[in-house]
C-alpha cells in the first residue's frame, strides 16, 4: 500500500485518499444523474448546486469531527485544511451534508426527503470507495491480529504503524457498505409504496451501525471514560436518530411512492 499514488513535483503529488475520494465523488454523482427519481424532484439548476455545497460541507464537517477527536494530528493551523492526506471522519461528513443541504433545499423550497432519499441510495457506495482510500493512505487502521488475512505497513507516509500486522478494518467497512449499498439500492427500484425519507433513514441507521461494530476494533479509537469511542457515541446518536425518524414516517406520513 502507498499513500502516495503518484509524485509530481517537490510537494506536489497525488495521494492515495484524495484520489478514491474523487472516484468515488465522481462514481456517486454519475449514478445520481442517472437516476430517474431526479427527474421528479425539479431541481433544475440547483442540483450542481447541491453538489459543491454537499461535498463543501461534508469535507467541513468531517475534518471538524476527526480534528475534534483527534487533536494531536493538527501539528499547524493550515493542516486543518490538508485533507486530502487522510483525516476526515464519514460521521462528522454526513452531519455536515445533513445540516448544509437541508438549509439549502429549505431556502430553494426544494423537498428535503425525497431529495435525500435519491442521496442515501448511492451514498453507501461512495464511502465504500473513500474506504480504498483509507486503506491505501493507512488512516482508520485496525488493532494488532494474527490473522492470515492481516495486513502489514512499510510505506512511511502511511499513517499506521510500519512492519505490524493488523486488522484490515478500512476493508472490513468498504465490505459491509457495499452490501449496505446492494441492499439500498435494491429497495429503492423494486419495493413499492415506499414513504418519502424510509430509504434515507435505512442508510444513517446502516451506515452508523457499520461505524458503531467495526470501531471495536480500530485502534486509531479516541476513547472516553467509558468503552466506548467519541465517534461510537456518535454512531449511537444518528441510530437513535435514523430509528426514531423512521417509526415517524411510518405513522404520521402517508405514502407517496
């Protein structure tokens, strides 16, 4: 694994974890487009719109929570801006995402769960292939294993420990996220009667819970007082959120689709 794919000039390089991003940013738009429900929600020009202003915020917000839970990666003010090296939390990006294309699509007077709704079917697979990244780059490494499946670290640049072998836990939530995606994606083009803002929910309860399991056992983990990690106790949070939003629309909303 290298953190960097390929080196340009003096400070100058393409680094494994802003690459995938981008592919999978690129991967993520393509099927959005693609996708007829996009049709209905007459975004006209706004949709590019949402674009920069959902990859603004989530790059904001993920940066903030990974910063918050890791203090001591920020060696220097304009570090904090150096995101693609590595160092973005998904959880703090789909905070971020939430809150910022909510304010917008309420100011455009643009239907906000639909609209997510079309977000959450592809959104699984992006974080799949940021996952790659994460991989290559070494951040959100495993805890020490014996496994044969177990990998080891030799490129410097990378940020987990060189010459150990450890648990592969990038890969092990690149697998589950993918199948959060078939399944997503799945109820989303062949069930019926579906509520405005189910398959949005499906996805945070998911995605939180992928984040919740697999942080058992990542050592990069910014513990509390307790067994449990910040960003576990944020995991918990959006469950509770994706749940309780869930059995909302299921008795107070009516079907719409």
């Amino acid at each position: 694994m290298s953190a960097i794919l390929l080196h340009i000039w003096g400070p100058i390089a393409i680094h494994s974890y802003g690459f995938f991003i981008a592919t999978g940013l690129i991967t993520f738009i393509i099927l959005v487009m693609k996708d007829k429900r996009l049709n209905t929600l007459y975004l006209k020009n706004a949709f590019i719109d949402c674009i920069i202003i959902g990859t603004v915020c989530a790059i904001i917000g993920g940066r903030v929570l990974y910063i918050v839970s890791e203090r001591e990666q920020l060696h220097a003010v304009l570090d904090f801006f150096a995101f693609w090296q590595g160092g973005l939390s998904i959880l703090g990006g789909i905070i971020g995402v939430m809150t910022g294309l909510s304010i917008f699509l309420i100011y455009k007077k643009i239907p906000i769960l639909p609209f997510f709704d079309l977000l959450a079917t592809y959104g699984a697979l992006l974080q799949a292939i940021a996952r790659i990244g994460c991989f290559y780059a070494g951040c959100c490494y495993g805890l020490p294993c014996n496994y044969f499946w177990a990998v080891k670290y030799s490129d410097a640049h990378c940020y987990a420990p060189l010459n150990s072998f450890i648990h592969p836990t990038q890969l092990y939530s690149a697998l589950v996220l993918l199948f959060i995606f078939i399944g997503l994606f799945a109820y989303a083009h062949y069930a019926r009667n579906i509520k405005n803002g189910t398959i949005f929910c499906l996805y945070l309860l998911c995605v939180s819970t992928e984040r919740f399991v697999i942080d058992f056992w990542r050592a990069d983990r910014c513990m509390t007082n307790s067994l449990l990690s910040y960003n576990q106790y944020i995991a918990l949070g959006l469950i509770i959120t994706a749940l309780t939003s869930y059995i909302f629309i299921h008795s107070f909303t009516e079907k719409t689709i």
